[in-house]
C-alpha cells in the first residue's frame, strides 16, 4: 500500500505541516503501508528541509525503515517501511 501526501496548499502554515506530517505517518503504521510518499514541493528546499528534519527526530525515525529523496524529481521524498 502506498500513501500520499501534497505539501503545496500548507506550505506556509507550520502547525498544518507538522499535523500533515504526523497524521500521515500515524496513518502507515496503522495501515501497514510499505511507502508513503511525500511531496514539498521544488521551491528553494526550505520545506523539504523541514520534512526532513521531522523525519529525523528520533520518536519518528523508529517508525519507518528508511527515506529516500527521489533523483529524478528533487520535489518528492519516499518513507519506506518494513513490517515484520
């Protein structure tokens, strides 16, 4: 199964993208989905930073198995899961 979530319509309201962020992720673990992806968008790359970072904190690294910044479309961010 895989998710998605489209950043560019909260793109300058932080609460929403924290709570995007959070809800999405919530939403694979419980529905088990190998993939979500997630789109900040091109812009400068100040909000694919911030999707990072929030990957990064470590209550949300142990969720999911890896990330995976997409090289063709500097815009998009794979969350691989695994499940056991």
């Amino acid at each position: 199964m895989k998710l998605k979530l489209d950043l560019h319509e909260i793109f300058n309201k932080g609460h929403d993208i924290d709570r995007a962020l959070r809800g999405i992720m919530d939403e694979a673990v419980a529905k088990k989905a190998t993939l979500v992806e997630i789109i900040p968008g091109k812009g400068s790359g100040q909000l694919k930073k911030r999707v990072l970072r929030f990957l990064d904190q470590k209550d949300v690294k142990q969720l999911y198995h890896r990330v995976e910044k997409d090289s063709k479309n500097f815009g998009r961010l794979f969350v691989h899961f695994r499940w056991k």
